[in-house]
C-alpha cells in the first residue's frame, strides 16, 4: 500500500513497482487512497472541534474519486511488469473514509483487471463504532450490500469484526484477513480474533504493516507474536494457535491474500521461493522440534540465504540486488525533504490531535458487542 500524494499517478506506481522488481521481490503495489478526509468520514468530529479550529480543517479536501480512479486505470493499463512476481493492486484505504461511489469504481477496476482488492477493515474500535452510527449496520455488511466481497476482496487487520461480519466474509469467498500483530500491539488497536476467523472459514495470512507502525518488518516477529496473542484470547490451549497453523497462514495463507497461489509451500510446481536458515544458532541448539524453535525462538538472526523465484536476493546476510549505503543516504535525503514539506501539516495536527482524540475515545467508549482489548 503505497501513498501518493495528493493522488496517485500510473508514473509513481510504475516506480514502485519497478523497486520491487530491481530488488527481486514478490509484490502486490496497490495505492492506498480515499475520497473523503478523515473529518469528513467519521460523523460528528467536525461539528465536535472548537470553532477556530473547525474552519482551519473544514475546506480540507482529499483527491476526488474520479483522479484517483484514472490514474490507477492508466496504471494498470500499462502495467510493464511480470505479474508472477510484481502484480497491481487496487487499496481503498479505510471504508469509512471512501464514498460509496469511489468503493464501487475501485471493485470494478479490480474486476475489469483481475488485481486484488485490500482494505483497512474493522482496524479500530472507532471504525467500528463510526461504521455502525453511519450506515445503521458494521462495514463488513456494508461493503456486502455494495457488492465488494468477493474472491479479489481482502482485509486488513481485521479486530473489530463480530461472528456474523466473518461468516459474511466467509461465505463471499474473499482472499482472506490479513492478521498484523505488530502493528496491532503499537497502536493500540487490539487483538484479532484468529481462531474464530479460521473456524468461520476464512484465509488468515500474517502481515508487519508499515515500520511506522510496527517498528519494523521482521516477520519472524510477527509470526511469534501471531501466536502467543491467540493464548490472551481463549482459555482453552485447544483453541491456541499451534506452530503449525502459524508457519502456513504465514507462507501459503498470506500467499493467497496476494493471489499468488502457487507461492509458499516447499513442494513441485511450487515457486523456488525459500529462505534458509543456519541451525547452528542457539535457538536450534540442541533440535529437538524444529518448526516450533523456528515459530517460538527464530529473529532472523539464522538467515544466511534468500531465493526468490529460484534466484538468491540475500547471500550471507548481504542483499545482493541492492546497494543498501547508496539507499540509505538516499532514505535520509528524501525523509529531510518530505519533512520540510509536511511541516504545515504537522503544525495543523499539533492544533487538532488532542480534539480529534478525545472525539474518538469517546467513540471507542460506546457499546460494542465484542472484547478486542484488555480494559481496566
């Protein structure tokens, strides 16, 4: 999910893309974009904020939908890459903060190119409650009721979805959930209900989110964390997540959610893609279950070899498609500039956070039907 600002363009997702190609990774590039601001899309927080405060943000406008919209067409027009590997995607960011008009031209872009279709979906308590205070019913049945929930459709994070917004899910066939532990953690936005999304039937797959939410992108982490959170959530070890059920929603169920069906298994016909892992490290010593000391023990620490599509990418810790002190000093020069850029807006949210706050805690503090969090 990719942010351009104010609005995507076929140009800078053809960039990204064409990253992930010279590096030689699996990618799905889809811009994550909206018609609607946020004090637009969660209703009553304009009306909520001091008046001074409410006239610096009430012109505010996001890229219309028809923008956006043309520039992800002529994107995935001319979409130079092999699919196999970098495919295009369609990331209508939050539902709440995309028209329905806007929601229903990016499912048909999504149909007339066959590229998946990913959303923030049920992330917070907040979206939860908004969802239910703007529709009269959850974002799931809303995004049933225009038509989204179909095998291209995926969610991300997935923590504020009850029994029936699953079986919904479920029985729409979408790609799946995908389950972000870290950046569930970071935020503060709670815990998924895994288990109960494996019993409704759907996909899981397992997901870092951005370095600006999780800390990082170690999905080793990410794995463990998947499974020591499914012990806070049931009493019954029976219903923990296993080592096992894991490692697949990590490999072959975060595959799915990619559309990449053939990527994540060890197996013939299956892609060569594979990392290697030296057992010679502590946490392997003495073998005694191997899996498990990988899902339980594994940072990343063990990895000596990367291959991708049957071509190794990383060799003794070092990324051969890469020149990662080039990168870097031009990762420092482009966070200087975008930081001098946003200063206005920084100064702008300085002015509203505390407000925009205050609004959603009291939102969050409204019935739900569900425990996604542990509250004192």
């Amino acid at each position: 999910m990719s942010v351009e600002l104010p609005a995507p363009t076929a140009e800078g997702l053809h960039a990204v893309g064409q990253a992930y190609r010279d590096t030689g990774m699996r990618a799905v590039v889809a811009p994550m974009m909206a018609d609607l601001t946020v004090y637009q899309a969660i209703p009553g927080l304009l009306d909520a904020l001091p008046a001074e405060h409410r006239a610096l943000v009430a012109d505010l406008r996001a890229a219309p939908a028809a923008t956006s919209l043309a520039a992800c067409q002529a994107a995935l027009r001319t979409w130079p890459f092999d699919r196999a590997l970098v495919r295009p995607g369609i990331a209508p960011t939050i539902p709440l903060h995309c028209s329905d008009e806007f929601l229903v031209g990016c499912h048909t872009l999504a149909k007339d190119f066959d590229v998946p279709l990913q959303t923030h979906l049920g992330e917070t308590r907040t979206q939860a409650v908004a969802g239910r205070q703007r529709y009269g019913r959850s974002l799931t049945a809303h995004l049933s009721s225009l038509g989204l929930l179909d095998s291209l459709f995926s969610a991300a994070h997935g923590i504020w979805l009850d029994d029936q917004d699953m079986h919904l899910l479920a029985e729409a066939g979408v790609a799946g959930v995908s389950h972000n532990p870290m950046s569930n953690l970071r935020v503060g936005s709670g815990v998924a209900a895994v288990r109960r999304m494996i019993s409704a039937g759907l996909t899981v797959g397992i997901g870092t989110d951005a370095s600006n939410t999780s800390d990082g992108q170690n999905m080793f982490e990410a794995i463990r964390l998947c499974a020591y959170l499914s012990r806070i959530m049931d009493v019954d070890p029976d219903r923990w997540l296993s080592a096992e059920e894991v490692l697949s929603a990590a490999t072959v169920g975060s595959a799915a959610i990619l559309g990449m069906d053939w990527v994540g298994r060890l197996a013939p016909g299956w892609a060569a893609d594979i990392v290697f892992l030296d057992l010679a490290e502590p946490h392997f010593v003495p073998l005694r279950h191997a899996l498990r000391q990988m899902v339980f023990g594994e940072n990343g620490a063990s990895v000596r070899r990367v291959m991708i599509a049957g071509r190794t990418i990383v060799a003794d810790g070092r990324v051969l498609t890469v020149d990662e002190a080039a990168l870097r000093r031009q990762a420092e020069s482009a966070a200087e500039r975008l930081a001098l850029a946003n200063e206005p807006a920084r100064e702008l949210f300085g002015l509203v956070v505390g407000h925009v706050g205050c609004f959603c805690l009291g939102l969050m503090r409204q019935p739900l039907d569900m425990a996604r969090r542990i509250d004192a």
